[in-house]
C-alpha cells in the first residue's frame, strides 16, 4: 500500500496543472477570439444547473456553439502544446450519412458526459437545432 501512495504521488508531483477537461483535437474545432491558445478553455460551467455527483442532461448551455459561428477560423495543432501530436483537421467536406473519426483529448475526467449533435448549415444555430 504505502508504494502505491508513493507511486501515486510521484505522478501528481510531476503531472503539472490540469488545464482544462477534454477538447476536441480532430477535427480542428472553432477558435474562439476570446480564447486565441486554449482550446481547452472553450465552454462554461453552470454551478446552478449543473452541479458536481451527475450529469444533468437537461442543462442548456448560453450558447450552443460557446460563441462560435460557422465559418469562424479553426484552432491548429499549435494550440494543443503537448497534445498537438493528437491534433489534426478533419475532412474538408461531410456528407448525410457518412462516417469520420474523432478524437478528444482528456486531460482531466471528472467522469462527465459529452454529446454530440448535427445542426444542417439551412438552419440557425440554436439549440433546438441541436436538439432535433
């Protein structure tokens, strides 16, 4: 037990800082201006809504793309540090029906949920675009 403590230690010890959660790495996803290096940081937590111990499907986001638009410029393997190894932009067109690979990257799992959703470029993005 005690070299199990130790180990576990030794790993914290040179770990650093866990700079965000998780992040998609491909493809590319949306930078946001706010946000120039760290893709990392895009999103926001809602205490209220959703409070540590569970996923709570039900919590809406401010925006469902966190200030992003379509056509915005996308972030680039520099903007991963360690992780740009992991990074890469996806295809340059999606069609209705077809398969692609993605990756995102955690670098701290708090056991949370993600979900993934389509919203067609004919429609505004909003959330019930995402939901449908």
């Amino acid at each position: 037990m005690k070299h199990i403590v130790l180990r576990a230690l030794s790993l914290l010890a040179v770990s650093g800082v866990a700079e965000g959660h998780g992040a998609l790495t491909v493809p590319y996803p949306r930078k946001l201006e706010e946000q120039q290096y760290c893709p990392w940081c895009v999103g926001e937590h809602s205490p209220e809504q959703n409070p540590p111990g569970a996923v709570h499907r039900s919590t809406t986001p401010s925006s469902p793309c966190m200030g992003t638009s379509r056509l915005d410029e996308n972030y680039d393997a520099g903007s991963y540090g360690a992780y740009s190894a992991f990074a890469g932009p996806g295809p340059s067109e999606y069609k209705a029906g077809e398969a692609f690979e993605a990756t995102v990257v955690l670098n701290a799992d708090h056991n949370g949920e993600a979900r993934w959703s389509y919203c067609p470029h004919s429609q505004a993005e909003d959330e019930q675009c995402f939901l449908d």
